[in-house]
C-alpha cells in the first residue's frame, strides 16, 4: 500500500511542482540533482584532435576537399589539387606532430617483435591463438606521436569550431 501512495504523491508533486518529494526520492535511492556551479571550461583529449583539423583547415583548406562532392571531376584536376594540399598538410602536421614509426624497421623483412600489445601491433595472417609471436614480415612501421606542440587554446574559445564562417562585407 505506500507504494501506491508514493505513486500518487509522486505523480502530483511532479504534475504541480515539476520536482519528486525528497523523502521519496531518497527512499528509492534517487538523489535531487545539485545545481553545478559554473566552472572554467575544462578541456579534453578532443579538443586537441579538433584543434588539429582546425589548423589543417586554416593552412591548406582539408576540410574543404574532403567535403566537397569532387564525382564531377576528372582524375586529372583532381591530382593537381590533391599535389599541393598534400604538401600543405604534411607542412603542418609536422609543424605541430613528431610523428615517429612504432617499429623502426625495412618493411617487407622478418621484425622480431618487442611487444604484444594490441595497441602497438596488430598481427596479420596466420596468428597463434595465444594471439603472441616472436616475429613476422613488417607489412607496415605504424605511427606514434613523439612530441605533439599544438597552440594553447584560449578560454573563451570553442574546440568545436574548426573553421569559423566568413563573410565578406562590402
């Protein structure tokens, strides 16, 4: 029976004063949402892979390309297009990212292998099902960042603006 009574008190004190009675919300485990103070904004690990295709973006217009519909295009322009952005991404990539390859080696010869860990090697082919081996062919070096320098973000800027809309006044 205080279940039901509970249902109808609930339901109305929601109907005429949008919050749950808090004797009733602690009953149930449920605990009265504390308003947050407002805090200086704190920035995560996406700020800086957006702030990244912000500045690949500004320099050489990325995502430009990469949005546009280029079906009506001929191979031709195409690879002249993608010569030049090609070269200014690589500019500031390296400008901002000491990328570094995971295993310094010849692709295409045997690699004895340092480590198992997935997320530094993946291993092709005819994989033991301990998922470990002593070696393979190195297909591909991988990539690490080294060293990332982007730019200090300012506090009043928003990471997920990566190109700000211009408008030409005239």
């Amino acid at each position: 029976m205080g279940r039901i009574a509970f249902a109808f008190r609930s339901f109305f004190a929601i109907l005429f004063t949008g919050q749950l009675p808090a004797d009733i919300a602690q009953a149930f485990g449920f605990a009265k949402a504390k308003p947050q103070p407002k805090a200086v904004r704190q920035f995560g690990p996406s700020d800086g892979a957006l702030q990244m295709l912000g500045i690949l973006q500004r320099d050489s217009r990325l995502l430009d390309f990469m949005m546009e519909d280029i079906s009506a295009f001929e191979d031709g322009q195409i690879g002249a297009a993608v010569r030049n952005l090609h070269d200014q991404c690589r500019d500031s990539l390296t400008r901002y990212v000491r990328l570094v390859p995971v295993i310094d080696g010849v692709e295409g010869t045997f690699t004895k292998l340092d480590t198992n860990d997935p997320g530094a090697v993946k291993l092709l082919g005819n994989v033991p099902a301990s998922g470990k081996a002593a070696g393979g062919v190195l297909r591909h070096k991988g990539w690490r960042a080294d060293n990332v320098g982007l730019p200090q973000l300012a506090a009043s800027q928003n990471p997920a603006i990566i190109a700000p809309a211009e408008i030409e006044i005239e």
